[in-house]
C-alpha cells in the first residue's frame, strides 16, 4: 500500500467485520448500488467492501429470504461506516419496490466477473472482498481480506462476523495501522481465535489474506 495512501478509520474496520448496524458510528452514507452493468465503482473512497454474489444457487426462488437478508445487512453496513467507506452492491437494474424481489435483478454475472479476476471460487461464496485500494485498480501486491461465507445462513454469518469482530478488539488490531503488517498479523491471530471459540460454526468458512508481506488462508 502507498503510505501517502489514507488507512481506513478504526469504526469502519470493525464494521466491515460485522456488517451490522453499531451504535455511535459516525454520520453518513457510503452506499454504493450500482444500477446497470457499465456503472463504474467510484474512486473518491478511502476503502471499498465487495458484497460478491457468485453463484447462481443464491438468485433461485428458494434463495429469496437468504439473499434478502443478506441485501438488509449490506444497507445497515453502508448506512454506518462513514462517507470515507464504500459498501458495493450490484444490480442489473434499479429494482422496482414493492414488486421486485432481490433475487429478480442482483447482478451475478458482474460478481463472477471480480470473482473470477479474484480468483474465488463461486461455489463459496457469498464473498466479503474488503480492500483499500480500489477493486479495479488491486494487485497482487495489495493488502485485502478475503471472507468465504461457503453458502452460511444469515443467522450463522451474524454469529461468525460478530464473532470476528470480538477477537479483534481483544487483539488490539483496531489500534494498528493498516498499513502496516502488524495490522494483517492482528487479523490472522483474530480469527485463528475465533476458530477456537466457535468451532463447526466455522466448517467451510475461509479467511484469506494476502498483504505485501505474507499470505494466509484460514479454514476448518
């Protein structure tokens, strides 16, 4: 990472992590939905979090609750992480609510695309691809985290995020640049504790990461 490069705050780190709605977080939004297949990611972020639907099993008509859910908790999470963060979802047209469902106009075909270029199975996903440099502009050199769902249920991907979020504050990596390898080293121990916490919870899941430093992959 460049060190002119602005590291994100600690509030939007933690969220990334929970995807979830956390109290005294600063005001503004970063909801990033992009409505058509050729909208471009913004560049003016200090951070952007991927929400990767990568496989077709979550748009079929038995997925609905589950991809639904997993809309909700993207908004709460670009709803909270600050105007500096970007939270990406997309879409192959702007969905017309009340009659829309999620799964009639997510965009697949745009997700496989950065999977493929990510080198993320489908299969195991959903993905959370969380990185500082912009997504179209990362390479192998750039730091990021990888969270392979493995097809989890909303309620078991509340429980492993909030989780993760838990040993990270006990590990102090909060407090850690993230530009720095301290700052991957902290979130590699985070969820190495994890694993001893939650145990079968984790089956499937994986954690990837890769900096300038070291790579890792993490999985039960």
């Amino acid at each position: 990472m460049n060190a002119r490069t602005r590291s994100p705050s600690v509030r939007a780190l933690v969220v990334a992590f929970l995807l979830l709605a956390l109290p005294g977080v600063a005001a503004g939004q970063a909801l990033e939905e992009l409505y058509t297949r050729d909208a471009p990611i913004p560049t003016r972020y200090k951070s952007w979090t991927l929400f990767l639907i990568c496989s077709t099993d979550w748009v079929l008509p038995q997925s609905k609750e589950r991809l639904t859910d997993l809309y909700y908790r993207f908004r709460a999470f670009g709803q909270n992480i600050g105007a500096d963060h970007a939270a990406v979802w997309f879409w192959i047209r702007r969905p017309q609510w009340p009659t829309d469902a999620v799964v009639d106009n997510v965009d697949v075909e745009r997700s496989v695309a950065y999977c493929q270029r990510l080198n993320l199975p489908p299969s195991a996903g959903p993905y959370v691809y969380f990185t500082a440099v912009h997504p179209d502009a990362a390479t192998a050199e750039s730091s990021r985290f990888t969270l392979a769902l493995n097809g989890k249920s909303s309620a078991e991907i509340a429980t492993i995020l909030a989780g993760l979020s838990d040993q990270l504050l006990l590990q102090g990596v909060p407090r850690t640049p993230t530009d720095s390898e301290a700052f991957w080293r902290g979130v590699q121990r985070s969820y190495e504790g994890l694993q001893g916490t939650l145990g079968a919870l984790l089956a499937r899941v994986t954690l990837s990461i890769s900096t300038p430093w070291f790579k890792v992959e993490l999985k039960d």
